[in-house]
C-alpha cells in the first residue's frame, strides 16, 4: 500500500484505547520511520482534531475518490 501525506484513511482494526473503531476515517498528517508508520489525525465534521495516533499500514487502508485508471490494452495482431 503506497500511503502518503495527506491520504485519506480508514482503520482497519479497534483502538479501544483511543476510543477509535474499525472504519473510522482520519488523515495522514506525517510519514514515519522512513515509511513503516503514519500519524494520522482524527477530526470531527467541524474540522476539531480529537485524536492523533501513530499507526502501522496494516492498520490502515487508503480511501479512494476518483475511479482506478487502468492502461489502455494494446490489442497484438498475429
């Protein structure tokens, strides 16, 4: 999983220790270690950070807006 600043994600497991649940969605505000981890930033609708947790890419996937693009396939004639 490429994940990178400013990525909108979701959990992928409980944090019951900062109250947080499976599929609540927060954003990567700082790339860790060279990439092995992310603080992502928690944040209710009026934009008020409630929790900021460093997180492994396995507790996380990326949300995605637009549709995958996909490579235009070059028909080979024999």
């Amino acid at each position: 999983m490429k994940t990178k600043l400013l990525d909108v994600v979701a959990l992928t497991d409980d944090l019951p220790e900062y109250n947080l649940r499976r599929g609540q969605v927060g954003t990567v505000v700082e790339i860790l270690a060279g990439g092995t981890a992310f603080e992502v930033e928690f944040s209710d609708r009026d934009g008020r950070t409630y929790e900021s947790v460093g997180l492994r890419p396995n507790q996380i996937m990326t949300l995605h807006y637009e549709p995958m693009e996909i490579e235009p396939v070059q028909l080979v004639r024999a």
